[in-house]
C-alpha cells in the first residue's frame, strides 16, 4: 500500500512533445521571429525536395516521392535545430547580467575540447563581479562577469598568478555583458571556440591540472542552470 502511494503522489512528468510545445511557446514568447525561422528551415528542404524529385525522377512517382519525404525529414530536423539554439538563447537572456550566470555557461554549454569550471576564480563581495577560467586549445581564458572598468584589475591579478606557473601558455581575456566590445552571454562557447588553437589535447589537460591548485579566492552558490529557469509570466 505504501508503495502504490508513493507512485500516485509523485507527479508525472509531461511527454516528450509536450516539452517540446513548452520550449516552443517559451521561445516564442521572448523571440517573435522564431516559429517564421523554423517554418522557414522546414520549408525550404521540402520545396528542394520536390525539386530534385521532379529534375532527377524523370517522371517517376516513387522516385518523386522519396525525395519528397527526404525533404520532409531533412525539414523537420533543421526546424527542431533552430528551435534549440533559439531556446538556448531565450534561456540564457532570462538569467543575463546575474551572479553565476557565466558559470552556467561554463558547466552546460561548453564546447568539445574546453574544461571550465561553474565556480569563479576570483570573486568582489560588494560588487558581486567574478572571473571565470576555462583552458582548451586556445589556451586559458579568463572570462569577466561584471563591467570591464571594476573587473579590469581581477583579470591582470589572476593573469599574474597563471603566468607565475605557466610562463609559455597564451592567457585571453573575455568579458561578458552588453556594453560595447563585450561577448553576449549566448555567444560565450562560440567566443571561445574562435580563439586559435595552441595547445594540444595532452597540454590542455596538463594546464588545466596545474591551475587546479591555485584554487578561489571566495566561493559563492553555484551558478544559475539556465535549462531549469522558468519563463516569467506577463503582468
């Protein structure tokens, strides 16, 4: 009996396209644009489709057909991308220009290659700035939550630190934000993904294990999970 109570309280979880309806109307909610971006991406497979059908058929129906349905599938693929890196987006909009939010980045979106850390390594208790580190071929990047004016120090101190141990190693700067120069928080793996390679896979796991003992100056929360934020309702 215990048991059977149990499973009725715990609250089921919605399906697999009903998420996808939630991303949808979360995504469209703060980009008017999207649902024209994805039946753009699903159309226009299609109307290729068809095209190649007609030009390579030469007239026969199954042949037409199967391009036809390639179409639809390729359509159907390119408009759930769009839709992700649309979400993705969204997401992140909702918690930028909040404490932790960089480190968020850092621990869910990171591309292949990079090692980064949702804790800073540098923290300002009164203003609530913080430098992130994350090491890849690249390099070690140094990335800035905070207005580059009040950051600016933070960055050249821990830079100090890391050219202390690792003389030979490039040391990037990025800051974070939505004043001019600054990376948007959405593009941030993009960002750091255009930083020419320098490194070699061994080297990168060799740097980042040697700045793994230079610790934090303050620990504070984790960072926001950006994929667990809710979408604020209208007023």
């Amino acid at each position: 009996m215990a048991r059977s109570s149990e499973k009725s309280s715990t609250p089921k979880q919605p399906g697999r396209f009903k998420q996808m309806w939630q991303v949808f109307q979360m995504t469209r909610r703060y980009d008017s644009s999207a649902q024209w971006l994805m039946l753009l991406g699903f159309l226009a497979p299609i109307i290729v489709g068809v095209a190649l059908g007609i030009w390579l058929g030469a007239g026969n129906g199954f042949t037409i057909a199967l391009w036809i349905v390639a179409g639809v599938l390729a359509g159907v693929l390119i408009a759930l991308i769009i839709l992700g890196r649309l979400a993705e987006k969204a997401a992140y909009s909702q918690i930028e220009g909040q404490p932790g939010a960089v480190g968020a980045v850092l621990r869910s979106s990171l591309r292949r290659g990079w090692i980064g850390s949702e804790m800073p390594v540098a923290v300002n208790g009164k203003t609530q700035d913080a430098v992130y580190r994350a090491v890849g071929r690249g390099g070690v990047v140094l990335i800035a939550e905070g207005a580059a004016s009040r950051t600016g120090r933070m960055l050249d101190d821990e830079k100090r630190k890391i050219v202390r141990i690792l003389p030979n190693v490039p040391v990037t700067f990025v800051h974070v934000g939505r004043e001019d120069g600054d990376v948007p928080l959405h593009k941030l793996p993009r960002s750091l993904s255009g930083i020419k390679n320098t490194l070699s896979k061994a080297e990168v796991l060799a740097v980042n294990n040697r700045l793994s003992s230079l610790g934090t100056q303050l620990p504070i929360p984790k960072g926001i999970d950006p994929f667990k934020v809710r979408p604020q309702r209208g007023r």
